[in-house]
C-alpha cells in the first residue's frame, strides 16, 4: 500500500497559487499531486480550515479596516437578531390569543 505523502504549508499555498492561474488540473498535472488532494487543499483554504496568506497589496485591507468591518457586521447582526425576536415574541402572543379565542368560541358552541 502507497504511503501517504505530507506536504508543508508552504508548498500548499503555492500550489493553490499556481492552480488559480493555471487552473486545477494542470496544478495537479505539473506538481504531480492528485486532483483530489490539490481540490481538498482549495476547498479547505476557502473554508478557512487551511491558514493560506492569500493577502497581495491590492486585495489586502488593513487590519484596522478589517476589524472595523467585522464588528459593523457584528452590530448588523445583532440588530437583525433583535429585531427577529421581538417578532417572534409577538408571534407567540398572537398564537396564545387566537389559541385562546378558539377555546372560548368552542366553549359558546357548546
């Protein structure tokens, strides 16, 4: 049985450079490393499970930036979550008074 062969990061984060350019498969075909393999380290740098620097000076924010955007999203979010439980609140209600309603004109029927 082939052994498992261990790359080091800087040898994955090259190749995922190089299949940007060239594309996957011919990644895989000049490095000489399975398509999967190559597909897995992608997959697994756009997911953020594999640290690749992938930062170049025209794409890179700053950190400052960075941290400024994440935390608008953050106040965004907690916004959104604020405002859904408060409709889920008044859904609730809305739910017992109906609920309630139904029972008392099936009381009167009776």
């Amino acid at each position: 049985m082939a052994e498992a062969k261990n790359y080091d990061k800087s040898y994955k984060e090259q190749a995922i450079k190089l299949a940007k350019e060239i594309g996957n498969k011919k990644a895989s075909n000049e490095l000489g490393v399975p398509y999967s393999t190559l597909y897995g380290w992608i997959t697994a740098a756009k997911n953020g499970e594999l640290d690749v620097d992938e930062r170049t000076p025209e794409n890179a924010m700053s950190l400052a930036e960075e941290v400024r955007k994440l935390r608008k999203e953050i106040k965004e979010f907690e916004k959104e979550n604020k405002r859904l439980n408060e409709l889920n609140e008044f859904l609730e209600e809305a739910s017992a008074f109906f609920a309630a309603s139904r029972q008392r004109s099936a009381k009167k029927k009776e």
